[in-house]
C-alpha cells in the first residue's frame, strides 16, 4: 500500500528525539505562523527528511509557485530515490508546464518504482485521453481496476473516455458506479446531470436540485440550474439564482448579460434587459455577445440608427459574427 501522499513523518524515517522535540516547539508557535515558514523551520532542524520537502512542494504548488515547488520534490528525490509520492507531485508540476513528455516520464517512474500504484494509471488514462489515445485510456483504467475495483476516478475517467468516443450509455455506467463509490465527488456527477439535460431526462430538474443540496460550495451547480430555469419556464427563480451568485462574484459579465438575457428574451422588460447588458459590458467591453444583444434590444425599442452603430462596430471587428450581420440586414430594411 502506498503511503499517503504527503504525510508528516515517513514510515521509516522517524527523526531522533531532540529533533522530536524541535518539532513540538515549532508546532506550539504553529498557529502565529504561516505554514509554510513552519515547514521551512522544521526543514531547517532537519534537511534529512524528504516529507518535509514534499510538503512545503505541495505549499508551492498551491501557491503557484513552481520554481520553488521543482527545488523541493527534486530535493525529496535525492534524499529518497524510491519516494512514489515525489514523482507524483513532480507529474503536477510538470502539468502545470505544460511538460507532456517530463508528466509521462514521471508517472511511469512512480510505477516502476510501485507497479501498483492506481494513482499514476489513472493520471496516465487521463493523459492519453486528453491525446486522443483511447486504448491507451481504457488500458490504463482497466489496470487500476484490477488492482482495486474501488476507485472513482478511475470509473470517472473511463467514463470520460466513453463520452469521447460518444459512448453515452457506457459513459453513464461509468459516471454513476464513481458516483455510487464516492457521492462526494462533484464531477462525475456533472457529467451525469448534463447527460440528462442533452437527452431531455425528466429527473433532471430533480437532480440539479439534490446536486445544490450536496455541493453547496460549487457555484456551477447553481448556475447550471438557473441556465436550465430559464429554459424551461422559470425565469424569475433563475434570476434569484443569478443574484445570489452575483452576490459572491459581483460584476462576473457573463452573470450580468444572463440576467440581461433572461429580462430581454424570457420576460420582454427591454429597459431591464439594456440595463443589465450595459453592466455586463462594464465589466467586460470586449464581451461581443453582450454588445450584440444591446443592439438588439434598442433595435426593438426602434432606435435603430443606435442599433446599426452597434450592428457595424460589431462586424468591423469581427466580420463572420452572423446574428451582427442579421442584425444589420434588418435595422437597414427598417430604414428604407
């Protein structure tokens, strides 16, 4: 079994007493302290220690801060060469690169080292489905389940794999065995309710509904259901869901301009809906759909001279923007 990654203290690197205590005395300061300064405190007693790296790494990483990040996993690597958690943190610094082959190179040397590591099969399915390699995918989940057949993300990456390759029945499987395995895992659970959706599913109001229960903390459920509400004849219960998420982002120009959209297209309150595309285009002036839909409402409220200013600003920057060209076609057979 692998150790848990980024554990305080290696199962066969328990450090001597004094440093024992060392350690005692950094924690009682610990809640004055950031913890990154605790960790590089309890570095500075001991530089033997190749979990301390790893957890200031994984500090690092969290802060963005990769330079620093790639010091300490190759650190944690020199004081210990057969450490599988340093190469997986080392295979989330290089993601964070951009570096595919260095992400590979990484995980393959955590399996060398642990050949059953599910951690680094399931982050390699992950890394071929994102090329394209579905049978290198499906190979590498298939691994991993054989080795546990508990694993969500492995199910969830399979079903990623399936929608893929537009398998949306074995991609459903998939998604609801990671469900069934962990309820607390949001995506697999996503994928779930925008399959309904596609297919038109009656429980999918329901389910984004138990979705807002169980994630409370996840501003896309909320806003999936309020895109849903407005298309399916509740527009003012998803104007209260815009509001709220506009409570926590104020300004977000896509929250704005669907507020804007609802009043304009959903409720017919022209002076509304301009108010709000107008705020959308505050926070974002180069937010085209937000500038078009401005124009379309002053284009019903018959200022179409302001309406074809806007038409044309739109086209001359960006010319195949169709609903712009549609627009224009029609403010100028007004004008004739």
């Amino acid at each position: 079994m692998v150790a848990v990654l980024f554990c305080t203290t290696a199962c066969n690197n328990t450090p001597p007493k004094d440093n024992q205590e060392n350690n005692q005395q950094v924690d009682q300061v610990g809640p004055s302290k950031d913890p990154l300064e605790l960790l590089s405190d309890s570095i500075a007693m001991d530089e033997t220690r190749a979990d301390l790296y790893l957890r200031r790494a994984s500090l690092y990483v969290d802060r963005e801060q990769i330079g620093l990040a790639m010091i300490d996993v190759n650190q944690a690597i020199q004081l210990d060469p057969k450490n599988v958690d340093a190469f997986m943190l080392l295979s989330d610094i290089y993601y964070m690169m951009g570096d595919e082959a260095n992400i590979t190179a990484a995980l393959n040397k955590a399996l060398e080292i642990d050949p059953n590591d599910t951690r680094a099969m399931v982050k390699l399915a992950e890394l071929n489905l994102l090329k394209q390699n579905y049978n290198l995918a499906f190979g590498y989940v298939d691994n991993a389940l054989k080795v546990s057949t508990y694993n969500p993300k492995a199910y969830f990456v399979r079903g990623m794999t399936f929608m893929a390759k537009q398998d949306t029945v074995s991609a459903m499987k998939n998604f609801m065995i990671a469900r069934e395995q962990d309820p607390g895992f949001y995506d697999p659970q996503r994928e779930i309710c925008a399959i309904y959706w596609a297919q038109k599913n009656p429980l999918t109001e329901s389910f984004m509904r138990s979705m807002m229960v169980n994630f409370p903390d996840q501003p896309m459920v909320r806003y999936d259901l309020a895109l849903f509400l407005q298309d399916n004849g509740n527009p003012e219960e998803a104007l209260l869901h815009y509001d709220t998420l506009l409570m926590l982002q104020p300004g977000n120009s896509r929250l704005l301009f669907n507020k804007g959209y609802v009043y304009f297209v959903y409720l017919g309150d022209n002076e509304q809906a301009l108010s709000y595309f107008n705020q959308s285009l505050q926070s974002d002036p180069n937010y085209v759909d937000a500038l078009y839909n401005k124009g379309h409402v002053l284009e019903q409220m018959g200022d179409f001279a302001q309406a074809k200013s806007i038409y044309s600003q739109i086209l001359k920057d960006y010319p195949n923007y169709q609903l712009a060209v549609e627009g224009m076609n029609r403010v100028t057979n007004q004008a004739q």
